[in-house]
C-alpha cells in the first residue's frame, strides 16, 4: 500500500540472498522475519539521513538541538499514549515541528541564545507529557520505555512507513539545499546578499531535523537521538578534509555503527539503541586515539 | 549574462543621500551622504562605534533607514535590491573572525558557494559555476592552494579565499570588513595591491572598512572618515594631518597608531 511495503518488496529478495553471509546465529533473522526486515531497513534509512543531517547541525554549531528534540518528542508521545486516535508518532511530529520552528524563531529574533531556548522546550514538553501520564496514564508506563531506550520492533505498520517518508523527504530536502545550507551556516550575511531567502529555508530546515528526530525516538530512543545525529559527523571531522569527505565519512561511521550495533545487540540479548550507541562512541574513541597516536593521519600542510 | 550586466551601466555605484539608521533606538549615523563611482578604491575609517559597518549593513539592506528622515541608498542607480542587481553586490567579512574554523571546508568549495544565486540554487549542472570558480582563484593567487582546507591557511590567505568567494559571484561592487584583520605585514601590502588590482585591470569598485588609517592612507584612493557623519571625504594625499583627526575625534592616541599600528597587529 505505501511507499514503505512498496521498498520492502523490492529489498526483500535481495536481503534473503545476503541472509546466509550474515554472521551469528540471531543476526540472520534480520534478513529473513518480515518485522526483522524491516526494522533493519528502518535503522539503515534513518541513520544515512540523521548523519547527513548531522553534519549540518555540526557546522552551524547545533549539535544538542537532536537531544532537546527528542525529549519534547518523548513528552509529546506520552501525551499522545494517553489522547490516543493516532499512532502517537503523529503527536512527536507535531509538537517536534511546533518547538523547532519557534527555537529556530527566538534564535533569529535573539530573543533567547540557541542554547536557552531548546533547553526551555525540550524540558517544558517534557514535563507535560510526564504530568499527563501521571494523572492519567494508568498501565502504560511499559510502552513509554519503548520510546524512552528505543525498541526496533517496534518499528512496522504505520510507524515503518512514516519512517521511510520522513526519512525520504529529509533527505530529499538535505540534497536539494545542501550547498545553500553549508553557505549559510559559514556566513549567513554573503548568502543573504546573493538573493537567497535565507529566513525561509531556516524554517524548512527546522521542521526537517524535527521529522528526523522523530523518526530516530522509536528506534534508537530518546535519550540517544545524538548517539546518531552527532557522533558519526562529529568522528568524520577527526579525518576528513573538505565538506563532501565530511558526509562520506559520516556514512560510512553511522552505516558501520548501526550494523555492528544490531548484529551485537542480536546475539548478546543487548539493547538496539543503547549498543548502538555505544559502537558509534567506540568508534570515535578508536579514530580519536588513532589520529593521536599515528602522525600519519597528520596533513603535511600545517608547515604552510 | 554579459548583457544583463551591461544594462544597468551607470558611472555611479553608490549613492548615499542623508542617510540616518538607528540601531536598537539609538541613531549611529546620522545625514550621511556618499557618492561612489565605478572603479574607486575608497576606504572608509574611523573610530570604533562610529557607524562603519551600520553603514555597510545598510548598502547591504540588512539595515534600514530611519523612514521618516527621507534617508536613500542606491546602489547602481536602484533603490533596494532588485533582482537583476542581486549578486553585483560582493560583501567580504572579516576572515579571521566570521569564518568558523571548525568546519572542514577546502578552498574549492567556500569559493563555490559565492557563485550560488536564486537562479541557480536548485540546478544541478554546472553551468559555467567552476569557471567561475577557477577564474576567482585566479584573481586571488590561491589556485594552488584550492584543495587545501581552510583551517590549514595562513590570515591573508584565508581573507583572499574569502574575497575570492564575493568574486565568484560575479560581483562588481566588493564591501570588506576590516579584511586586514589577523593578516601579517607582508599579506597586508600583496592584499592591497590585490585589491588596487581589481579597481584597475577588472572595473571592479572597491569600499573597504579600516581601523588602520596608516595602510589605507597608502592603497586608497579615496578616504572617507566617519564617526556618525561624513568628517572627511577625499583623495588619500589631502586627508588631513593625524593630530587634527585627532582634534576631530577628541581623542589623542591616534598619532600614536601612525607609529605603533604595525607592531600591535601581529
């Protein structure tokens, strides 16, 4: 029906011939079961985007707005637990979107430094949500964890496909305006005088880092949106010589993050989110202390 | 794209016709008038908070003048921006301090990103951009630093990359600010001649913002000293002496720049 049943029934096929190369004894199943499969493709897509969108957020110096994202997402999907009607991703999309933009606002206006007014939302949000689930929540508590650590299967039905479309859309916004983005984020004034609506395509790419934190809180949870967002771009910048290496590095670090975290947290019965965090800081420390200890990495330019 | 550019030929880039702009209720500038020509180096000096980069801010239009003084600014014979004249203009910050050092960026690609316009900012094809990339380097003598990531250059090359991105958009009318900041005494002169350069081979117009009244004095041809209004505007040669500036400004340790601004820089 959608477009994520749709890009299912094309990867299928090729993931059952990858199946017998996948080391492990539980592994495998992430080739195989249906709900595996796709809980695999959804990690896969929404790590690509946040390291894509991560390596703007590096250079425009916002590397928390994921973190204070997420819990107003978290806050918003307690509420939604509780209102009902809709998957509660749809009240994280929606209370996501409303604080980015008025983040993204009170930092144009200088109403409030960037820092204050994410921690003011992110904390306010969330406070709601928690209030809310306290006086009417009831049962649900066990759910909320879901959202709190992640839980990748929690990923199918409607929440499978609003992943694949945020994660598509992001992306698609990420490429169209990616030199725009970069030049804005070295010198908005230059930008600004070449005619480009700067103002507008801020507010675009608030309501995109919103979509991609919200597609992230299901699968790797809230309190480790960042593991993803930052630290994959964050450890390219140890090696990487010009912007377009940045991103490429990027991928390759989260891809390598998220696979290893999986396969680990398949066989030893680990949290998904949580192991995959902690690959994707275990990877930064080792490119760290290699660059450290090897001068080779060093450029040969610093004597210029 | 030559003819587009011909059209809107007048002799005068800028016109300044009393112009007053108050920033956050208070007036900085106040009667300010200014006229400009093509193919003019003119350096605009003056104390701290005298209204220097208000008025660049304004030639820009990020900064609006008070409505009910009648303030203008025209800049090639229009007032505000009009699409046609959307990218003559080429602002240069100050690199050593605007330029976050933190990204990993190569010369190539900051370079690359003056020539992004509202025409072109969705298209794929290259259309001409790399040339004009090329030709830019060119300009500036960083083509053989191109591939090098900025955080690895040296002040003056790092504030050529960036005058090398205003270039790249094909601007005609370059506005720095304090581009000899962080840039050692060597830098400091090919960075002048670069820009006398430009005024003279390539009909460029050139208005660049200084606290070093000494080294502008000798690359400008034209000064114009502001500190809330026009004090002085003329050739280099009849500026007149620094203790009388001085008088001007009330202040006395200007006569002591003249001996000692090469020495504290850097």
């Amino acid at each position: 029906m959608g477009i994520g049943s749709t890009l299912m029934s094309l990867l299928t096929p090729i993931m059952e011939r990858i199946a017998p190369y996948a080391p492990g004894e539980i592994f495998p199943s992430f080739f195989t079961i249906p709900l595996f499969q796709n809980a695999f493709i959804a990690a896969l897509f929404v790590t690509v985007v946040a390291g894509y969108l991560g390596s703007f957020l590096m250079i425009r110096n916002l590397s928390l707005i994921g973190d204070g994202l997420a819990h107003v997402a978290f806050g918003a999907v307690a509420v939604g637990l509780v209102i009902g009607y809709v998957s509660p991703l749809w009240y994280a999309l929606l209370f996501t979107i409303i604080a980015s933009i008025l983040i993204h606002e009170m930092q144009a206006r200088e109403i409030l430094t960037g820092d204050a007014s994410i921690a003011i939302f992110m904390t306010g949000i969330l406070a709601l949500g928690l209030v809310i689930l306290d006086i009417w929540g009831g049962g649900i508590t066990g759910t909320v964890e879901g959202y709190l650590f992640g839980n990748i299967l929690l990923v199918y039905g409607e929440s499978f496909e609003l992943i694949v479309v945020m994660s598509i859309f992001s992306i698609a916004f990420l490429g169209i305006f990616h030199p725009i983005l970069l030049a804005t984020a070295i010198d908005p004034i230059s930008v600004q005088v070449q005619g480009i609506p700067v103002r507008a395509i801020g507010l675009l790419f608030s309501i995109t880092t919103a979509a991609v934190v919200v597609s992230m809180v299901q699968f790797v949870g809230t309190l480790l949106v960042t593991a993803l967002l930052v630290t994959p771009a964050a450890t390219s910048q140890l090696v990487a010589r010009s912007f377009r290496s940045c991103i490429i590095w990027t991928q390759i670090f989260g891809l390598t993050s998220t696979i290893i975290g999986i396969y680990i947290s398949a066989e030893t019965e680990s949290g998904t989110g949580s192991t995959i965090a902690l690959t994707s800081a275990s990877i930064f420390l080792i490119v760290a202390i290699t660059k450290a200890a090897i001068p080779l990495f060093r450029s040969e330019a610093y004597d210029q | 794209m030559s003819n587009a550019n011909k059209e809107g030929v007048t002799d005068s880039v800028l016109q300044v016709n009393n112009l007053t702009v108050a920033r956050s209720g208070k007036i900085v500038i106040e009667g300010v008038n200014l006229d400009i020509s093509e193919g003019e180096f003119v350096g605009l000096v003056g104390p701290n908070g005298s209204g220097k980069t208000t008025l660049l801010l304004t030639i820009l239009g990020l900064l609006n003048p008070v409505p009910i003084m009648g303030g203008k600014v025209r800049v090639y014979g229009k007032e505000g921006f009009s699409k046609s004249d959307l990218g003559r203009i080429g602002w240069v910050p100050q690199a050593a301090a605007n330029l976050p050092r933190h990204i990993r960026i190569t010369v190539r690609e900051l370079v690359r990103l003056g020539t992004l316009n509202l025409q072109n900012m969705f298209k794929i094809s290259d259309s001409g951009r790399s040339e004009r990339v090329d030709r830019a380097l060119e300009m500036v003598g960083l083509v053989d630093e191109a591939d090098t990531d900025v955080s690895k250059l040296s002040g003056g090359q790092l504030q050529r990359s960036v005058i090398a991105r205003a270039l790249a958009s094909e601007a005609d009318f370059l506005l720095l600010d304090e581009p000899l900041v962080g840039v050692d005494l060597a830098s400091r002169n090919s960075l002048l001649k670069l820009l006398d350069n430009l005024c003279h081979d390539e009909q460029k117009t050139v208005l660049m913002v200084s606290h070093d009244l000494t080294t502008i004095t000798q690359a400008a041809h034209r000064i114009i000293y502001l500190e809330g209004s026009v004090r002085f505007d003329g050739p280099s040669e009849q500026i007149p002496d620094f203790s009388s500036l001085a008088g001007l400004r009330g202040i006395q340790h200007v006569h002591e720049d003249k001996h000692s601004s090469h020495g504290h820089q850097n």
